[in-house]
C-alpha cells in the first residue's frame, strides 16, 4: 500500500480501553505480538478492574491494556499515551488524564450517544469540551457499525458480530503504524480453529478497519517505529507471573528435586498457580488447597518430604501464612514464598500495584523469626529470581520470599531465552545415609551453616522436628537457656550469611559516586532507570541503584551510599524499604520519594523530583 | 524384597515420655507400636517408610514418642502438612495425630478437605472432649452444658459427632476405639492402614486431669460390654456381656432387640457391611448413643475410592506419555518465538 506521509517515530504510548467484555486484553496483546515480532523494544500493562463485567458501559467497568513500544530496548509501558483507543465514553472520561497533547484519540462514534455520555456520567453532549481535550486529534470512527457492515454476510449472529469489533479498532491501528497483518491472522486462525466461520469474520473486520483508515484519509500522516537494537537471540514475549512460574520450574530441574506448589487462588499472584498446573509434562504437583495456610502448610509437608516446594500468594494471604513461615523457618527446610504485591490494607486493591508488604515480609512473624527477602524488579527478570530464590532455599535450607508486585506480574516484554546451560546447578544438603555415630539432624556445615535434609523413606535417618525450640546438634525438643540464645543466633547468622553468595550491588551512572543517588527495589525498576537515563541524556549527576536482594542486603551497600551527597529512596508505599536502610545503615540521610494510588511512579513526576533535589 | 519384620520396641523413640500418669494417651501409644509391626508385615512397609505428622496439644507430642520420622507441626495444620508430605512421596505411610481441639476447631477446615480429597493418610483422632494441653477449656466435642474454665456456667455450643463429620465430608473410612480397649484400637489401625485413602481412627480418650471420666458412663469397665457394640465387617450386630442384644432396623432408625425376647432371633440381626458406599446405616450407626444405643466401636465405614495421591500420580504419567515439552529448555522455546539476528 503506498504511504505518503509517514513520519518516523521513536517511541509510542498505545492504550486500548473499553468496556471490560469488550476484549481490549487480547487486542492490546495482539498489537504488542505484532510489534515484538517487528523488532521493537516492547512494555506493556494491563489495567483491568476488580471486577470480572463491572456495569456496562461505566467508568467502573473500563479495562484498559498499554503498551509502549519503540526502536531502542523499553523500560516501561510509558505514562501518556499518544494514541488511546477509546470503545466507549467511559473508557475515554477513564483515560483522558493520561492523554499527551499531542495524542490521537481513535473513539467508536456509535457508543457516543445520550445513553453511553449519560453510563459514563457525561453532563453535557460535548464529552470532549467537558474533558478539555477538544482541540486534540479525535478520530470519530463509527466502528460498531462499520463493522456490522463488514460482517454482514458472515453467518454470524449479531451479538458475535459486534464482539469483532476489537478487530476492526485493531485493524485501524495497524493502518496508523503500517503493521502488517499476517501474524495476528496466523493467531486467529490458530485460536478460533474450531469456528472457521468466527475466525474469518475476525480476519474480516481487521482487514476492513485497515481499510477504512486508508480510504477516509482519517490521518493526515501514518507512523512507522525502526526495530531496535535489541541482542541477538530467540525471543518470546512474557510477563512477570509466567516468569515466575517458569523460574521454579528451572530450579527444580538443576536441582532435580520435583517441584511442589500448594496454593490458594488470589489476585494478583493467580496466574503462578495456573501456570505451574499446566506443566504436569515436566512433573510439576499442584494442589489448590482449601484456604491460604493449607497452601503453605501442603508445601511445608512437601519440603519435608523432599520436593522444591512453593507457595504463591498476595499480601493477604500472606498474612495468613506467617505462623506457618515461622514453622519453616523453625523447621530449617527450604522454601519460597511469593508474595504477589497489590495495594493494601486489608482487601485493599486487588487489581492494583504497590510494595507495601516489604516490611510483612521482613518482620511479620512471631518471634526474632529472620528470612530471606528477594524482589524480582521486571516482568522477564522474575524467572532469575524466582530460580535464585529456588537456589537459595535448597542449598542454605531456609526459606526465601520474594517480592513481586501487580504491576511487573502483569506485565509484559520480550524476553531473550536462555539457556539452561548459562544458569547454576542447584545442589541441595540431602544426607543419603547416617554418619557413624549417628545421624544429627542440626549439625551444620561450617561455611552456609545449613542443616542435612534427611528425607523421610531413607533408611536410619529417622528423625523428629517441629516448631519447638530444638536442641543445637540432634534437633529434639530443648527448653534450654543457653540453647535457645544459639539457636536464635545462628538462625540470624544463616541468613546473614546468604550475602556471601549473591552478587555485589551495581550502580547504574556514576560509579565513583556523585550528587544524587536514586534507590530503589522491585517493581519500580523500568521508571526508575527511565527516569535516571533521562536526566543523564541532559547531564544531570544522577545515578541508580535498584535492589533485588533485599535481606541480607549486598555486602557493597553501604560502600556505595557513602559516594553520594544526597540519597533518595523511591517506591510505592509509605518509606518501608527506606525505614529498613535506616536500621541496616544508619549512617547515611535517607530522602523519600513515595506514592500510595495504586498505580507505578510516571517518568515525569520522578524526573521533577529529581531535578528539585539536584538544585 | 524388604525385610518388613519389626517389634513394637523398634518403634519406640528414646524420648522420655511426658503425658500425665494415667493418661489415655499412653495406651494408644502402646496400640499404635503394636500396630505398626503388623502394618509392616502385612503391606511389606519397610520401617523408615512411616512418618507421623502432629498438630499441637497433648497428643501432638506423640511424633516424639516414636522411632519413626515425624513433623511435631502447628496448631490446627497436621492434615495439611501431612497432605503435603503424602503428595509428595506417595510411598510413604502418613500418620496424622490430631486432638479434638487440633483436628476440629483451629483445624476443622483442614480435616473436611483432607477427607473429601480421599488422601492416602491415616488420622488418628484423640478425643477428650477438652483442651487439656491449655488446662481445661471446652472443645468442639465437649457436651453441650459442660462446665469448664471458659464456660464456667456450662457450654451453649452443640458438640460435633466426629465420625458424622467424616461422613458429611465423603469420607471413606472411618472407625472408632476406647483408650482402654488397645487390641480394638490396634484393629482399627491396621485397617486404617490397609485402607486405600484418608483414614479417621476416633480414639475416645480419657484426660485424667481436666475432664475424668468423660466417656465413663458407656466406657466404664463394669458395664462396657452392655453399653458399647464393637462391630466388625459381615458380622451381625450383637453386643451385652450375654451376646444377647442385637441392633434391628425398624422404620427409618436402627433399635435395640433382646433376642429371644419379642420373637427376635439371631437371624433378625443386622449385619455389618463396612463397605457399603450408601452412608445410610454407617450415619446411623455413627449417632447410636448412650442410654437408647450402645456405643459403636470397630470399623464403621470402609469403601473403596480413588484417592487423590493416586489420581495425581497418574494424571502426571498420563500427560508425561504424550508430552510435547520435556525440558526446561523445551518450555522456554514453546508457543510464539521469534529471532533477532
């Protein structure tokens, strides 16, 4: 098709929005696909509301799906979008705040009427006036219509026609940034294989929105973005939780120890759960226990037993698993916990990111009960650290928790795979028969201090352990004084110890220190790095260093602190991780920088205060 | 072939044992070492295959007491933790010890969902009718009206029927011994073990200190015989100190019949079938109490299901047949890929 004004582009924002029956999901994810498979540098987020079909037609009910795409390698699904998609006027009132001015709005003209201005709580007929974005580039497209028009020899009823219509608001998209169509029609072939007749009027009415954009001349310029300069290598796309997942898979398998996941279904963490009951192909047991304690307690039994076992939650649930943490804990058997971050407390926000169960995961057991306390900080990373966290569990016998949250969970980028070949092997404690004089069940090795895993079903090592204080060497119950106080010591030391075998922090900038040092952890890593490269493009002194290794912190920690005048700690909660440097490293000034609305930092409002602490 | 010949002394641990004097505890100890080594030479269990997992409470502290592998856990929890161990190495005889606080309070949730899963494990229910570990607070099965420390003008709460519970729950297997009677209870406990599925030995136990006494009006040894049926799978239902009583169904109910007397002969008596699925008369049977019923012992109810350690086994054997993914690797490269060269 021949272009006339193309204009090449950088970087761009999409966000798909609509009703959330309306598939913009799976239309958001078909555009990234395209995208990735074009070579650009990928990041998206989903951002769907609580409920499964909130009122229709509301602005409770919008489910929107962003993605950022660009010629360079993306960090984040961007804050402002410059194209939205916008299936009714809810969605549009739901997202106009995130508009950048310059931004093209695609509307279906056919849900503008009184009802739909009136679901969405519109005043007036000038939807646009009353959101002050009259003067943007508003693309009134009639697609519900067009798109009955297009379908109407197709056989189908009306109600399946009009669920074609994402296609047709993907089709106009793909005209936009000159996509080619082949490899969603590959998809759509592929998932609707049972129904030609549906899979066809998909194909239908993608091709007639392409149409409809190249023959209204509805752009007065089409968009082209050059693939980036990405390293070479197979690449899929992934998101956080199938990362994680995929992660624990892996440990098992260099750990040859069968990987165990008892778990109950919460949001935002679900998706783990689901993902390991698929892969019964590589021997994976699920069981989808009967509440939150079941689930941890099931793989407590496992662990025991001799599996790598997982237990995956959310905040609220993992305020229920903690007497049974302190169980394992007590019990020196490995373990990982992962902690799904959403925005709390209580119920809280289910479907909404935040890191504010940092100090739950710390400290939120009875008793001096330490652990250790990991953080994935991207969607394709969380399969690193969730094999790391499988590493360290199996080989220190201790359990681990990691940190994930909504938002890198969700998300999603392309991955580079790796091969298993480039990763450790995994080589657990487990004693095959009993030393002479006996099998001691807390006898340790002097450099990880971990106890044996004795698994039940080995001949002469019978032996008991519970959540009782137990005694130094042979583990049965001590009431001691002088026992208890080693005991309490040594299980500190155990895991004060795992910093010995995780790497040095890194700096991201200015390596022999500077003005001002931004810290982070988790989930916020892409804004964070996005931010700080921004400001170093205009030569600020500013530089990044984002944790993943939380307890024991890297050893280099405070070495790097003391390079920096200023230090400010960023994340999504109250100031927790910059309370927990401030009883680790007391020495240094500890600036915050924290946002509590359920949604990640944006670029801008970083770089603002950055630029106000470097004045 | 392993060598599966052991003694009850090849089960005892060299811990000291810490139940008060008295204690119903110390026979089921003594029933469940008696157990084991018929449990071992019937199914070829060689020793280090049994492994028994705890809650908390009195009872709990039974894992120590044995040469076995154990998991003393925590409160409420010993059917999951247990869950978990079984599932993860089906070989493995499971044994669950559990009071009636343990079991049906704090872990009552755990207890249904084990029992309707039909996990391969075999709960032992102690049932003192008391909190004793914490020093005599009413329990889920403590009778209604039963004056304790926390119910010092008498209990409001109905009492659970354990072995209705089981039932409600689909359970599979269930039985019901004295403290006292330790050959009863060790019956039950082979067959428990020979059992394929999850397992509840109600064990009536006696708490010397906070609640004396309290199965003593049908266990009390004068009159045990009149006042508790010990039932046993193709048998008929005849109990008293004479073989005299029989249990009749009359209407919907069951009914207690001399026989001889009222025209009633042997040939009326019911015949125990513990492995009838219909729950019908084992309900029946389960709620018989004293002073209108003698007290049901043995093995009430034991059919034959799937259970899930199994199903789960074979759904993975299943899947691993025809898998198209074999490896780590082979995962990470499945679905939508694509190459940048």
């Amino acid at each position: 098709m021949e272009r006339e004004n193309q204009t090449a582009l950088e970087d761009v924002v999409i966000r798909f929005s609509g009703d959330s029956g309306d598939g913009m999901q799976m239309t958001g994810t078909l555009f990234t696909d395209t995208s990735a498979y074009l070579g650009n540098g990928v990041s998206t987020f989903p951002d769907f509301p609580a409920e499964i079909r909130a009122p229709q037609g509301t602005v409770s009910g919008v489910s929107g799906f962003q993605l950022h795409f660009g010629s360079h390698k993306v960090n984040t699904p961007g804050d402002y979008c410059d194209v939205l998609v916008a299936m009714n006027p809810a969605a549009l009132k739901a997202n106009a705040k995130w508009l950048k001015k310059t931004a093209t709005v695609i509307i279906d003209l056919d849900s503008f009427n009184d009802k739909g201005l009136a679901k969405a709580g519109f005043k007036s007929e000038n939807p646009f006036e009353e959101l002050g974005i009259e003067g943007y580039n508003i693309i009134h497209a009639p697609i519900t219509s067009m798109t009955k028009e297009a379908l109407a020899d197709s056989g189908l009823d009306n109600k399946s026609v009009v669920k074609c219509k994402n296609m047709f608001a993907l089709g106009i998209c793909y005209f936009l940034f000159n996509f080619p169509s082949e490899h969603t029609e590959n998809f759509i072939d592929k998932k609707f294989g049972k129904k030609p007749e549906v899979a066809e009027a998909n194909k239908k009415a993608l091709k007639a929105g392409y149409n409809y954009a190249h023959n209204t001349h509805a752009f007065a310029s089409t968009y082209s973005v050059a693939p980036a300069k990405l390293e070479k290598g197979v690449y899929r796309s992934i998101n956080g939780n199938q990362a994680t997942a995929w992660g624990f898979i892996a440990a098992s398998e260099k750990s040859g120890r069968p990987l165990f996941c008892g778990s109950y279904p919460i949001t935002p963490a679900t998706h783990i759960l689901e993902e390991l009951a698929k892969r019964k192909d590589l021997g994976v047991k699920t069981l989808q226990a009967e509440d939150e304690i079941a689930g941890i307690c099931t793989s407590i039994g496992a662990s025991y037993a001799g599996c790598f076992a997982v237990s995956t939650t959310s905040g609220p649930g993992l305020s229920l698993k903690s007497e049974a943490i302190g169980l394992a804990v007590m019990a020196e058997l490995p373990l990982v916990i992962v902690d799904v971050q959403r925005g709390g407390p209580s119920t809280g926000l289910p479907t909404k990111t935040e890191q504010s169960d940092l100090m739950q995961a710390l400290w939120g057991r009875n008793g001096d009960c330490p652990l250790v306390v990991m953080a994935g900080s991207t969607p394709s990373n969380c399969f690193h650290y969730a094999f790391m966290a499988g590493k360290i569990a199996l080989e220190h016998m201790i359990p681990v928790i990691l940190l994930n949250d909504g938002f890198i969970a969700n998300g999603s980028e392309p991955w580079r795979i790796p091969s298993m070949s480039e990763y450790p092997e995994i080589v657990p404690p487990i004693v095959t028969e009993a030393p002479d004089g006996g099998f001691m069940p807390y006898a340790r090795d002097e450099e990880r201090l971990a106890r044996r895993w004795a698994l039940p079903g080995t001949k002469g090592l019978e032996h008991r352990i519970g959540g009782l204080e137990k005694d130094f060497l042979k583990g049965s119950v001590s009431h001691d004084p002088i026992n208890h106080q080693r005991m309490v010591d040594i299980r500190r030391a155990k895991v004060e110890r795992v910093a010995d075998y995780i790497p040095e922090q890194e700096v991201v900038g200015s390596q022999d220190g500077g003005e001002l040092l931004v810290v982070g952890w988790g989930g916020t890593y892409g804004h964070l790095l996005s931010a700080v490269n921004q400001l170093r493009k205009e030569s600020k002194d500013v530089s990044l260093c984002h944790f993943n290794y939380i307890y024991p912190l890297p050893k280099n920690t405070a070495d790097i602190f003391s390079k920096f005048k200023k230090i400010v700690v960023c994340e999504l909660n109250q100031g927790q991780f910059a309370d927990y440097l401030r009883m680790q490293h007391q020495q240094f000034n500890y600036l915050q920088f924290n946002k509590s609305q359920g949604l990640p930092f944006t670029i801008l409002e970083l770089t603002e205060k950055f630029n106000e602490l470097l004045k | 072939m392993e060598n599966c010949k052991y003694t009850a002394a090849d089960f005892k641990s060299d811990q000291e044992v810490k139940w008060c004097p008295g204690c119903g505890d110390h026979a089921i100890l003594n029933a469940v070492q008696k157990a084991l080594p018929e449990v071992a030479a019937e199914l070829n269990y060689s020793h280090e295959r049994f492994t028994f997992v705890s809650g908390i409470g009195c009872s709990s502290r039974f894992p120590y007491y044995m040469q076995t592998f154990g998991f003393h856990g925590i409160h409420g929890r010993a059917a999951a933790i247990a869950t978990g161990v079984k599932v993860a190495n089906p070989r493995l005889s499971v044994w669950q010890i559990s009071g009636d606080g343990d079991a049906l309070a704090i872990g009552g949730n755990h207890f249904i969902h084990a029992i309707r899963r039909n996990i391969d494990i075999n709960i032992i229910l102690f049932n003192n009718e008391i909190y004793g570990l914490t020093k005599g607070q009413y329990s889920p099965t403590s009778k209604l009206g039963k004056i304790t420390k926390t119910s010092p003008f008498g209990t409001i709460e109905h009492p659970f029927t354990p072995g209705e519970l089981v039932l409600g729950a689909r359970g599979t297997f269930y039985a019901r011994s004295l403290d006292v009677e330790v050959n009863t209870t060790k019956e039950c406990l082979v067959a428990a073990a020979k059992h394929d599925g999850a397992s509840v030995t109600e064990v009536l136990q006696n708490c010397v200190i906070f609640n004396d006494k309290t199965h003593e009006e049908f266990a009390g040894k004068e009159w045990r015989e009149d006042r508790t049926i010990t039932l046993r799978h193709g048998e008929p239902m005849i109990f008293g100190k004479n073989r005299d009583k029989g249990l009749v169904l009359e209407g919907l109910g069951l009914k207690v019949v001399t026989i001889g007397e009222g025209g009633w002969k042997e040939s009326d008596i019911l015949v125990h079938d513990a492995h009838n699925p219909n729950p019908g008369v084992h309900m029946m049977l389960v709620n018989m109490r004293y002073p209108d019923y003698p007290v049901a012992l043995g093995v009430i109810r034991d059919v034959a299901d799937k259970t899930y350690d199994r199903a789960l086994e074979e759904q993975v054997e299943n899947v691993r047949k025809d898998a198209k993914i074999k490896s780590v690797d082979e995962l990470l490269r499945s679905g939508d890929t694509w190459e940048i060269k």
